[in-house]
C-alpha cells in the first residue's frame, strides 16, 4: 500500500471515498432485484437487517476508533520527538561555543552537517519509507569527537560534562526519530479494516425500499462516511509520508540559527 502515499490528499480521499462508494452502489443494484424477490415481510426483514447493521456499525466503529486514536497519538509523539531532537541539537551547538576557538568551530561545523544531513537526506528517505543513515554516521562522529576532548579547566569540565549529558539525549531523540518511521498499522490489521468497512456496506444492500432513490443516497453516504474514515487513518498511519506528515521546520529553524548568529 505504499503507493498510496505518493498521491497528494485530495486525490488520496476521493480515490477512498470513490472506492467505497462506486463498491455500494454496484452491490446495490446487483442485489436489489434479487432481495426484493426473496423478501416477503418487508418490515421485518427492514428492522432485522437495521439490528444487524447496528450491530456490526458499533464493533466497527470501536474496532476504527481505538486504531485512529492510536495513530494519532503516534504521529503526535513522533512530531514531539522531532522538536525535541531539534531543540537538543541548537542548545547542544550554543554549548559548543564556550569551548576553546578550534574546537568550537570544528564541533559546530559538524552539528550544522548534522542539521543539514537531516533536512536534505533523511526526510526524502522518510518520504520514501526508508530509514535514512548518514545523519547517523555524522552523529557519531561528532560524538566519538567531543569523548576524545579533554578539558583542562574546571569550568570547561563542567560545561563538558554538561555537554555529554545533551549529546546523550540527543542519541536516544535521534534514535527514537528513526524507529518512529517504523510504528505504522500491520498489513493485517489494515486488511481486517478495510474488511469492516465493506462488511458495513454490505449489510445495507439488504434494505428493502420501494424508494430507490431514497436507498441509494443513503447506501451512498454511508460509503463516503467509511471511506473519508478509511483516508483519515491511513494518512496519519505513516507520520513521516504522504501529504498529511511531520515535516522537517524544526531543524530548518534551527538552521537558519546557526547560519544567522
């Protein structure tokens, strides 16, 4: 399903909403003649077919709420886990300017590639569903590269100290970054969604009605509510993807503070 994050929005809803309408009204008219002819109680059978769609509308809906309440939470932490790495990274390279001129300069040399490493190659390899490496190996460098310093005046071991406690935030925020791209929904669970939602459907083909206008705006609306559902999760399903994603101003802010000042 990852092509359907190449798509910008408001195609990616109308292909959901479209999909599961164009599935309601084919099943509609292909069972309408066929229910009408085998249905001999129409009231009765209308309110057994409405308990049963009610039935089935409340497990589902739970069943999609609790799966878009978690996706949420998760694009919400990993958009925290962002500005947090963000926030790190510029209080760790104001740090850096306390310490000796050639290290100072070669320390926040290395954390503006690391910003830049960030903006221009790890968030075209989150677009694409890869998890992105070189931000990575500059980050470790800078790191092995602050551990061999050796500070020769207690103010500067302090701020040292300090220093190596940011950096170590920064490892996990880093980390944390990185495996965030990874937490989306198991092709399975979204097979079973999509399978309730068509389930959904169904049950409504069953109404007998000798309006069949009446049906058909009412099947139609169901479909559309189930298929803006369906676009709602699945957009928020990979954070770092598609037209509804974190995005990388943090660190360009960050950035244009380390150009400007």
């Amino acid at each position: 399903m990852d092509w359907i994050y190449s798509l910008p929005n408001w195609l990616f809803f109308i292909f959901c909403c479209g999909t599961t309408w164009l599935f309601s009204i084919v099943g509609l008219y292909g069972l309408r003649s066929w229910v009408a002819k085998i249905v001999t109680e129409t009231a009765e059978h209308n309110d057994l077919v409405s308990y049963f769609l009610g039935s089935a509308g409340v497990i589902y809906g739970i069943l999609l709420g609790l799966v878009a309440a978690g996706a949420w939470s998760n694009f919400q932490s990993l958009s925290n886990q962002v500005d947090e790495e963000a926030t790190i990274t510029a209080a760790l390279y104001q740090d850096m300017a306390t310490y000796p001129a050639n290290y100072r300069k070669a320390y926040q040399q290395e954390l503006k590639q690391y910003v830049k490493s960030i903006i221009y190659q790890d968030w075209p390899a989150h677009h694409r569903g890869e998890v992105p490496q070189e931000s990575s190996k500059i980050l470790r460098s800078f790191k092995n590269h602050l551990f061999a310093f050796i500070p020769n005046t207690p103010r500067l071991n302090v701020v040292h100290q300090q220093a190596i406690n940011q950096l170590n935030e920064l490892l996990i925020a880093h980390r944390l970054r990185l495996r965030g791209d990874q937490a989306n929904l198991p092709e399975l669970l979204w097979w079973v969604i999509i399978l309730g939602a068509l389930i959904n459907v169904a049950i409504s083909w069953f109404f007998v009605s000798k309006d069949r206008a009446h049906q058909l705006a009412l099947t139609s609306l169901i479909a559309l509510l189930l298929g803006s559902l369906l676009f709602l999760t699945a957009a928020m399903d990979n954070p770092f993807r598609g037209g509804f994603s974190v995005d990388a101003s943090a660190f360009e802010s960050v950035l244009y503070e380390m150009v400007t000042y």
